[in-house]
C-alpha cells in the first residue's frame, strides 16, 4: 500500500478489433491494482458501456457521463466519477451518447486531446488511470491515445488480430 497518491500513470488498452479481452482487461488490471492499495480510476471510453455495465452499472439511466465531460464546459471531472464496490477503483462511466461525441469533435481545434484536458485535474489523486478504448481507431481512439503515457494491447493468437496490431502500431507512432 502507498502512504500518498499520484501523479497518475495513464494506460490506454487499445484494438481495433473487438472481442479481444480489452474491458475484461480492464477490469482484473484495475481490481488487481486496487487490491494492492493504489489507488485507479477506469475510463469507459467505448459507447457500448460495457465496462460500466461489467461494474454493475445501467448505462441507461446515467445523468452524467464521459460524453458529458467532453462537449459540456461546466461539466468538471468531479462530476463524473462514480465509486465502485471495489475500496480505491473509480469509474467515469460512459453509455451510447458518447458515440455522438466522435461528430461533434470533428470540427473541433485540438480534438484528440479533448479526453487528456478532460482527465488532467484529477491526475494527481490516482495512481493509475486505465482507459477502455473502443474497437476502432477512430477519433475516441485516438483520444484515449493522446491522453495515454503507455498502451497495453489485448490480443487474442489469430492472424486477424495479429494484422490489425500491425495497423494499431502504425497509427501510434
């Protein structure tokens, strides 16, 4: 156990395919590291919500979420974060509305770092922050990218997802 917290490490679990372990990851990796007395915050950022929902969370009847954060300027962070059954892991829960998000950041100045502004001041009271990336590498992505100091790809041993990591990779550099 730590005796004081922060600044956070923040890892992106990212593929573009889906089915490949990304939210379960998610999930044990931050459960685990809960357990060890650090302190996690888990970043829904997949419309689908199925981490949310893996925390026994309806997405549906959510007044605030990650979507909220991004397009609304007196939305804060503090807003947003839920507690979870597990004592130090904390979720920013997400539900479909963030899929409208990837249309309205399109015109946006400085879009791919619009989930890194939105994180940022609360950085130093986690020791770790895990974003569940959507299955694509669209612009939600390629936020939780931007936001990210290091990425973990999940990968199931089949040629499919192998090829896609190879695009995965491209696209990080």
């Amino acid at each position: 156990p730590l005796t004081t917290h922060g600044p956070a490490r923040v890892i992106a679990m990212v593929n573009q395919k889906g089915g490949v372990g990304k939210t379960t990851s998610t999930v044990s990796l931050g459960a685990a590291l809960a357990g060890y007395g650090r302190r996690v915050l888990l970043v829904d950022f997949d419309p689908q919500g199925a981490l949310s929902v893996s925390l026994g969370i309806n997405p549906n009847e959510l007044d605030l979420t990650i979507y909220n954060l991004l397009t609304q300027l007196d939305c804060h962070v503090g807003d947003v974060i839920m507690s979870t059954d597990v004592e130090d892991l904390d979720l920013l829960p997400s539900n479909i509305d963030l899929s409208a998000a990837e249309v309205q950041l399109v015109s946006e100045v400085g879009r791919e770092h619009a989930l890194g502004r939105a994180i940022a001041p609360i950085l130093d009271e986690y020791d770790v922050v895990l974003i569940d990336c959507a299955p694509s590498l669209g612009i939600l992505t390629i936020n939780g990218l931007t936001a990210a100091n290091e990425v973990l790809i999940p990968l199931q041993c089949e040629t499919l997802s192998h090829r896609g990591v190879g695009q995965l990779l491209e696209t990080i550099d």
